[in-house]
C-alpha cells in the first residue's frame, strides 16, 4: 500500500501551467487502487483547496464531491492512539506534528511507501519510506 500526502490530491486539481507536470503525475497516482490516505489529508485538502486566497479555489460542493471520489481509497481515521503515535515519531524523528501524524497514519495504513513533496525524499522510519513522486 502507498500513503498519499495531501500535496498529491492538490496538485491533481491545479489548473496552474506551471504545475501542468506534476497534475498529470498526481492524476496518474489518483488511478491507482493501492492508495491509503487519512482523514487529516482530506481535511488539508478541503481548507487548502477552497480557501479564499487560493487563485481558483474551489467550491464546497466541488471539494466534497473529489473527497466523495476519493473515498474510495482506505481512509485511516484520526485516534486518539494514532495521536499518541504521532506524539512519538515527532519527538522521535524531530519532525511536526502535522508530518507525524501523516506517518502514524501511514503505519496505522500498513503502508511500506509515503508519496509527499514536503517530506524529505528518501527519509525512512523503519516502516514507511517517503518518496516524492515530482522528481
């Protein structure tokens, strides 16, 4: 199983040229079926992606329907143990909560790979190995 980071589901929505490379890649992921992903990163999504500020930011119905969709994949819901983990991989790895705990989820997901841009590629706990899939 491969972990998705909340940077995948935006850049698959970006209209931006700039960001047209990496929102095909992020497309080409979101095709996959051995994804897992947390509540945590489809809350990210929503706030990053309808927020104001945002040059096309979408509407609530837009952002809700893309999280319906993606629904689909294994959703690791937020715990109180998997807090407690991600307290640990923070004081353990010296990383921020928020990144913890997208690593205490992956691990909850049983998942060996993490796609993300803003973890450090190659980084590896043990468990899960983060890779970013733009390089």
């Amino acid at each position: 199983m491969t972990f998705l980071d909340t940077n995948i589901l935006l850049y698959a929505i970006s209209p931006a040229p700039a960001e047209r490379g990496k929102a095909l890649a992020a497309r080409a992921i979101l095709r996959r079926t051995d994804l897992a992903l947390s509540v945590q990163v489809l809350q990210e999504f929503y706030v990053q992606a309808t927020r104001p500020t945002r040059s096309q930011p979408l509407t609530h119905a837009e952002a809700a329907s893309l999280i319906d969709l993606w629904l689909r994949f294994r959703v690791i819901d937020l715990t109180v143990p998997l807090m407690r983990e991600a307290l640990r991989i923070k004081d353990r790895c010296q990383i921020s909560y928020w990144d913890a705990a997208i690593l205490a989820a992956a691990h909850a997901a049983t998942c060996d790979e993490l796609l993300s841009e803003d973890l450090n590629p190659g980084q590896d706990d043990g468990r899960v190995r983060v890779l970013n899939p733009f390089l």
